[in-house]
C-alpha cells in the first residue's frame, strides 16, 4: 500500500512540475531566450570571422583540399546551427503538441556539438590564416 501512496505522489508532482513549466510568462521568456541565443550564435561567426570567410571565398579553387580543408569550420556551424533551430523553435512549447520534435535533446546534443567543432576548427583556421598573411 505504501508503494501506491509513492506512486500516487510521483505523478502528482509530475503534474504540478508541468502546471508550472506552462505558465504564460515562463513560456514567453523562453521562447525570448532561445530566440536571442540562436541569433546570438548565428551572428558571433559572421562578427568575428566575415574577412576570413570573404578571403577564403575569394581564392576558390575547385579542388577536395580547398572544400575539406577551408570549409569544414564553416559547414560544421551551419549544420550545428541546422540541428539547434528546431530546438530554439520549440522553445517553451507544450510537450505534447504536434510540433514538439519529438527528438529535441538529440537535436540539441548534435547542434551544440557540431556547433562547438566548427567553432574550435574556425579559430584553428583563422590562426594559421593570420600566420600566413
């Protein structure tokens, strides 16, 4: 009998955790956040490395070493930025709405990872781009 009592209590503060996760105010600054957050980390790359890009861009040369070599940093962000944006979306939402991807924390794992190599890559290009130059 103790252990439904437990039970019992566990769903009860189930639901009192996601009375409280849907209030209006919380939803609205969450979405607030993760609105900011994501245009934060589309416009810190453009902001720190747009010569570098506009460089790159301007010596293309159609071969595998400049794609691998040049663009990696680049297309690890935007993918990472690729898998944060249906996180960043659903900020907020009701978890079982339509909408809701249903794999958020996968999405948000591989966001921040690639997001993060493409990252630490794009310092290590634009320091060996800076000894060159």
């Amino acid at each position: 009998m103790e252990s439904l009592g437990r039970r019992d209590s566990f769903w009860a503060q189930r639901d009192a955790r996601r009375a409280l996760a849907h209030s209006a105010w919380r939803t609205r600054r969450d979405r607030w956040v993760a609105r900011i957050g994501y245009a934060l980390a589309v416009a810190l790359p453009v902001v720190f490395w747009h010569q570098l890009v506009a460089d790159i861009a301007s010596q293309f040369t159609f071969s595998l070493y400049y794609l691998i070599m040049e663009w990696s940093p680049w297309l690890l962000i935007a993918a990472g930025l690729g898998f944060c944006l249906p996180v960043a979306w659903s900020a907020g939402a009701d978890p079982d709405s339509r909408w809701y991807p249903r794999a958020r924390n996968a999405y948000a794992g591989w966001g921040v990872t690639l997001y993060l190599l493409g990252t630490l890559l794009a310092i290590q290009v634009s320091q060996i781009w800076e000894l060159h130059t």
